[in-house]
C-alpha cells in the first residue's frame, strides 16, 4: 500500500521542482518560439501563394527583359 504512495509523491516532488521541465528554455521562451516559427510558416505559405496565383510583379532579372538599342 505504501509502494504506490512513495511513487506518486516521488514523481510529484519531481514535477514541482522543475526537473520536468525542458532545460534549455522556460516555458514562457518556449512558447514566444514556438509562436515565432508559426507566424515565419505563414509568412512563407503566403508568399508561395503569391508566387503560385502570380500576384506580385515580374523583377526585372529575368532573361525575358531585353532591352535592344538598334
């Protein structure tokens, strides 16, 4: 009876002081990262969108723009 006990509160005393956790970063850092590649993942699917629907302008650094001086 007093094995499962001495379990619970062993991974309880774990739990609460923080050895848990992931060492590197708080959770507060974590999540601000986590939050900073999800936004860096829209941005590129937006501009694969834009890409693929043709909505941004030809650059001028294309093989196609030839200017001939006759």
């Amino acid at each position: 009876m007093k094995k499962p006990f001495l379990v619970l509160m062993s991974l309880l005393s774990l739990g609460l002081s923080g050895c848990l956790d992931t060492p590197g970063y708080s959770t507060k850092q974590r999540v601000a990262q986590i939050g900073n590649a999800q936004e860096y993942n829209l941005q590129e699917m937006a501009d694969d969108i834009d890409t693929a629907l043709l909505l941004r302008p030809a650059s001028h650094m294309t093989d196609w723009n030839v200017v001939h001086t006759y």
